[in-house]
C-alpha cells in the first residue's frame, strides 16, 4: 500500500501567535511552512533596519526557534536564539538571535540565505519563508483622515488609539516571495493567525499576489481568533469585524473560525483594561459559510517578558497544543 504524502500546512502571520501555532503544530506529522510578515519596524527590528541595512528579522527569528528541535543540546541554543541583551551600551534590548542574523548576512552574501542556513543550525522541522524581500513599511490611514507611516506606530498608537483603519497598504510595492507564493498555492490547510490582524497578519495579504494566491488556492483556510482587541487597530472589534476586515482583502472567505471560549483570567483582564482592550466577543453566525469551531484554546500562564523588551507583549496566548490539536482535527490528522 502506498504511503499517503504528509498533509501540508502554511501558517501565515509573525510575532507570538505564529510562534504559538508553529511549535504546536510541529509535532504532528505534516509538511510545515511559515510565510512570515517583514514590514515590522519597531524595537530591535529598528536598529537591524537603520543600523544594518538589513530587513526586519525578530518575526523570522521567532518562527525558527518555535520550529527548532527541542531534543538534546540544540535546546541551549532555543534559549539563545530568544535571549534579549539587559546590559551594554548600543546592545541592550537586542537578542542574540538577531545578532546572529545580522552577522551570518555578511558572511553567507544575502539574509535570505542567512535565514535558511540558520534554519539548519537550529534543525527545523519545516521552512521558514520571508512573504516579500522587499524593504517595505507598512501605513494605515484612520476614518479621521489620519496616515501613520510604520508598523511600530500602529501597533503602540500616539494617535487616538479608537480610531478605526479605513485603508492599511505597503510603499513600496512589495514584491511576493515566489517560495510563499508556491507553499500558498500548494498547500491542503492555511492558517491565518493568531496575531495581531493589522500588523500581523495583513502585511503578509497586503504583499502584491499574495492575496490572488489565496484566492486561487484549494486548501482550507482557518482564521484562528485572536484573544483580544488591540487598542490602536481593533478598538472595540468584535469577531465578526475581524473576519470583514481580513476577508474584505484576501479576496476570498475562509472555511473555518477557531474561537477561545475559556474566560480569561481576572487578572489579565485589569490589566488589558488599562490599555483599553477586552477579549474579543464572539458574534459569529453558527450556520454560515464557514464553520466556528470553539473551545478551551489558551494557555494558563500570563506572559512575562524581559526587562529589556521596549515592547508592549500580550500577557494571555493561545495554547500551542491545545490550537494544534484543533487544527489537527480540521485537516484530519
């Protein structure tokens, strides 16, 4: 009898909830690929922009270190990877891993090669794909008329924070990656989130042909929810807004919503509401086109990030084996 070829499955977005979904899903018997955004302009990303010339890697890099190979010695170097410099003047706040790219860049020609020949140092299970290597930023202009020009202010709003986006697009163009175009095309199950939806998800869609590549394929698309709304993008959204959002660009409607139906902590939730956010309110219509699967999906522990972070982190994610395990269910494996 032959042997039935390994489902595959792309993953699209960048931050944690890539990270989250990938090192979930990698211990399934699937063929894994991650098209990671590369539009970020914030924290380290900044300086790897301005003082490199390099495009932004701290998404890329989390997508490696969640793929990596978590058995014997190589786990040392996840930790490394994912360590944040607290001292020194001109390093504090930038992680070893970044560091590592930047460095291998120069020696191996071009940061796409860095990036695969990083992916074989950390023995990943999968590939790890840039959606563009074009230099790019991302802007949002707000129904007030106001255009913010970069990611970072999107994500962590000097503006009115309420304000929703009317038009998110990339300047330059952004020309596709032909290996994210080809894993779209190819693949049986997409997963779209969970991230941030303005500056996690959409840079990738917003990239030229990315959305027609979507729009072409024949795999299932899972939009996994995120937890919560995010001041500055999705004041007040609720799930029915983020799937208008996200299929009024792709072009294409999705097969299945993932949603968290586990309260989340009181604790965490004081502590959003000082930011003006709260958890997402599930408004899905139950017999629709496409199908909401629920449950328990996040994790327990809050997030604690490092002194040395400048960036605004969320404390609830989602469970990477407990969303793993609902995207197994979905595909059938």
């Amino acid at each position: 009898m032959k042997r039935q070829a390994p489902k595959r499955v792309v993953c699209i977005g960048g931050g944690t909830g890539t990270f989250v979904a990938l090192r979930g899903l990698k211990q399934y018997p699937v063929n894994l690929s991650a098209i990671v955004t590369m539009s970020d302009s914030g924290g380290s990303n900044r300086r790897i922009r301005d003082e490199f010339g390099l495009l932004p890697t701290s998404d890329i890099r989390q997508c490696l270190v969640a793929l990596s190979d978590e058995n014997g010695g190589i786990g040392l170097l996840r930790k490394l990877f994912m360590y944040r410099f607290e001292k020194g003047k001109g390093i504090a706040g930038m992680t070893f891993g970044n560091l590592f790219m930047a460095a291998l860049t120069d020696i191996v020609g071009t940061q796409e090669e860095a990036i695969r020949q990083t992916g074989k140092v950390l023995r990943i299970k999968g590939a790890v794909i840039p959606v563009t290597l074009t230099e790019t930023n991302l802007h949002a202009t707000y129904e007030d008329g106001t255009t913010v020009s970069e990611e970072h202010l999107i994500d962590e709003p000097l503006h009115d924070g309420r304000l929703r986006i009317v038009k998110a697009y990339l300047t330059p163009k952004a020309t596709p990656n032909p290996e994210a175009v080809a894993a779209i095309r190819g693949a049986d199950m997409i997963v779209l989130g969970p991230g941030d939806l303005y500056t996690s998800l959409l840079p990738n869609v917003l990239v030229e042909g990315v959305a027609d590549a979507l729009h072409g394929t024949k795999a299932d698309i899972v939009y996994v929810l995120n937890l919560m709304t995010k001041f500055g993008q999705t004041y007040n959204f609720t799930a029915t807004d983020h799937l208008r959002v996200l299929e009024g660009i792709i072009g294409k409607s999705v097969d299945h919503v993932l949603v968290n139906t586990k309260p989340i902590p009181a604790k965490a939730l004081s502590i959003y509401a000082k930011y003006h956010e709260m958890p997402v309110v599930d408004d899905l219509p139950r017999n629709s086109y496409f199908q909401v699967v629920t449950g328990n999906l996040i994790s327990s522990a809050l997030y604690q990030k490092s002194s040395a972070d400048a960036l605004v982190r969320s404390l609830i994610r989602h469970s990477s084996d407990r969303l793993a395990a609902a995207l197994a269910a979905i595909i059938n494996i």
